[in-house]
C-alpha cells in the first residue's frame, strides 16, 4: 500500500488537487506508508518539507534547459544528463536547489538542480520515468531497483 504523487500542472494552478493531494501526502506520512513521487509529486513532497522550490529556473541557470522543447509549460521532453550519468526527459521548470536535512539527494544535474530525492517514507524524481522514451535506458533500470529498495525497506 502506497501513495503515488504523479506529474502534471505546476503547484499552484490547480488548488483542489494541491489541496487533495497535500492531505493524502500527509495522511501517508503519519500512517509511515511510501510514497512514490514524479515531478510535480516531489515538488508537492519536497515543498510540503519547507524546502524552497525556485519558480522558474531557467531564470535562474541557463547551462541546462529545465523546461519542454518548445518553451511553453507543456509538450514534448528536452533532456538533460544528470550527475549519475543517466540522459533523463524533463517536463518542468520549477526545482529546488537544496532540500531539508530529512532528505537525502540522490542525483542532481550539473547546475544544482535536485533531480531525485529520498527519505524513509518518500522516493522522488523530479523526470518522468512512466514516458515510453524512458524505455530501455539506463536511468529506467536505476529508477525500478531504488523503487523496488524503497517500497521493500
């Protein structure tokens, strides 16, 4: 039994399901179930922690391109290599650059951006490991053997 924090519209647009999905995070979190989180999900964990999530990164970094090929808030991927060596699609342009000391990072890009966290009762990447262009990579493999870890700890 455990909670799944899926991809989709920035924190902020949509204030039922922020609501929603802040209560069931933290019912999760009280009970000590997991929760499996993507995008949007660690943004909603790691923003719920306190960490400070950055708004708009490609204001801030322009080394990578933390946003969708074409610019807008939606669409097709761009990708980045991360610090594990893994080339990850990336749908987002809000992030954190630091977490809280209850987390632990596991991968970041190389500007900073936190591309995948974790703690006891979280496991969290800020990519989309469900888009079939996530097939056959190496980041998949990683991602399923830290999920299944994580979901039998």
């Amino acid at each position: 039994d455990f909670l799944i924090l899926p991809g989709g519209a920035d924190i902020g647009i949509q204030q039922e399901r922020d609501i929603s999905e802040t209560e069931a995070y933290k019912n999760y979190l009280s009970s000590k179930r997991k929760v499996v989180a993507i995008c949007r999900g660690m943004q909603l964990c790691l923003a719920n922690s306190g960490s400070f999530m950055i708004p708009h990164l490609p204001a801030l970094t322009r080394l990578i391109k933390h946003t969708t090929i074409s610019e807008k808030l939606q669409g097709a991927s761009s990708w980045h290599t991360t610090n594990l060596g893994f080339v990850t699609n990336t749908r987002h342009h809000q992030g954190f650059l630091e977490v809280g000391d209850d987390w632990k990072i596991l991968d970041s890009t190389p500007d900073g951006v936190v591309e995948s966290v974790k703690n006891n009762s979280v496991f969290g990447v800020q990519w989309h490991p469900e888009m079939p262009e996530m097939k056959n990579t190496r980041a998949l493999e990683w991602y399923v053997s830290v999920l299944k870890e994580h979901l039998n700890s």
